[in-house]
C-alpha cells in the first residue's frame, strides 16, 4: 500500500479519536477488521473479529468506568502499519478510584481500510476482564 494512503488513513483516524468521534472512525475500519489485545482478555491472544465484537468488547470494558480525557499521539506511520499511542484518564465508578491507562496500538491498512489492530497495554485496562 503507498505510504500516503497509509499516511492518510492514519491521520483521520487519530484526528477523529482525538475529537471522540468514535462513530465515524467504524468508516476506516474493514468489515472484517481484526483486533488483538491479549491483557484485555486475561492474557489469553483471543482475537476479536468484525466491528461488532470489537464494539461489544469496547461496552464490557468501559461499563464501570467514567472517561475524564482521552490523549492520542501519532501517528507513526511505516510500511502498511501505523502506530498509535493512548492515555485514559478515567474514573472506575463502583469504587471512585480515579486512574490513567496507557496503551499503544499498532494498525495494519489495506485498501485505504484498517485491517488489524494490535494492543500493546503499558497499564492494564480497569475493567473486568471475564
């Protein structure tokens, strides 16, 4: 994939991530998109596969937990992929601790679309993981 497609789809990405715009980012997402984010399944590699899973899988973590800010840098971009980085400041509501995560996740773009994305936790989510 030329580099300025893969360019392209990396900034809109982050630039509606950064707005919260979370609808309109499933627009850059292939139909049969692949998200692998092992320490949100208690370390188990499970795959998550199609917009709905991962929409549903997005509901489950986020269920008790109150975002303050979210802060994205990148993109970096490189050969097909691009990387981003995520800090979420957040509220887990059943017991009021207020936290950051941190994770960066690592996209594959083919045909102008996301393919695939890898997420690499430097803080473990909040959220129950069953």
């Amino acid at each position: 994939m030329p580099a300025a497609r893969v360019r392209r789809v990396a900034d809109e990405y982050v630039t509606l991530m950064r707005a919260g715009r979370l609808d309109e980012v499933a627009a850059l997402l292939a139909p049969n998109v692949v998200r692998v984010a092992p320490m949100e399944t208690g370390g188990d590699p499970v795959e998550r596969r199609g917009t709905a899973e991962i929409v549903e899988n997005a509901d489950r973590l986020l269920a008790d937990i109150e975002l303050h800010a979210v802060t994205v840098d990148g993109p970096f971009p490189a050969d097909g992929r691009f990387a981003a980085r995520f800090r979420f400041d957040q509220t887990h509501t059943p017991t009021g601790t207020r936290s950051s995560t941190t994770k960066l996740s690592l996209y594959t773009v083919a045909d102008g679309l996301i393919v695939r994305e890898e997420v690499f936790y430097y803080d473990a989510p909040q959220a129950s993981t069953g």
